[in-house]
C-alpha cells in the first residue's frame, strides 16, 4: 500500500528581497522591539501566491534590523481545493514554511561582534493570523 505524503502546497522559490543592518551605536542593554508584517499575495489568473514575511527589530541607541523574505508558492495541480481552502492553507501553512529562513537570518545577522544574538521563539502561526 502507498500512501501519498506529500504536501498540496509547494514553496517553489524562496528570496530575500531586503536584509538591512544599520548600526547606531554600541552594545547596551536596551531591549529589541519587534515587529513583524504577514503580506500575502495572488498572481492575476494564476495560482501562484507570494506571501512576504517583513522583520524590523529596533535596539535603541545601537541597531535598527529590516529584513524582507518572500516565499512564492503554488497548488498540486491534481488537487482540487476551493478558494477559502486555498486561503486558508497560504495564511497558516506558508507562513509556517518560511519563518525558520526568517529565524535563521535574524540569528545570523545579529550573531557579529558587540551584538547580542537574537533568537526568535517559537510563534503560534494560528494564532498570529487569526488576530488579523
């Protein structure tokens, strides 16, 4: 017996379209703020889908971090998925697959000297867009 295990939802490029690093002075103890923006997109008569994950993390007085990550995602052709179906599995599933690269960036670009590491947590990707 096969089972079919692969997913209806493809990632079929990934990029980042802004990694930005600006620094304002030296290391201290102020807090990153962070905010985050979920855009999510449809190609014209097409079923293709961008959804575009934007990070801005602001550390007063010695950094300020903006970075842009897109995912462009398509449907399996042999699936047949209503509309709401489809949006729902963009909203929750496709930001799900993209937020470890947007994780990793964060990480790497804050992983240099005189600058504290920054780890995002785990997020509840559900919950995220439902408060949309």
């Amino acid at each position: 017996m096969e089972n079919n295990v692969n997913s209806i939802l493809s990632l079929d490029k990934l990029v980042f379209d802004k990694i930005e690093f600006k620094r304002l002075g030296m290391k201290n103890e102020n807090k990153v703020d962070f905010k985050m923006k979920i855009i999510v997109n449809q190609k014209q008569d097409d079923d293709i889908y961008r959804v575009t994950l934007k990070f801005i993390g602001n550390k007063e007085e010695e950094y300020i971090l903006d970075i842009e990550l897109t995912g462009y995602f398509s449907f399996n052709e042999n699936e047949m998925l209503d509309e709401e179906l489809k949006k729902k599995m963009i909203r929750h599933n496709a930001v799900a697959i993209i937020m470890p690269y947007m994780r990793s960036q964060i990480s790497l670009i804050t992983a240099q000297p005189e600058v504290d590491c920054v780890v995002l947590p785990p997020f509840n990707i559900t919950k995220m867009m439902s408060d949309d």
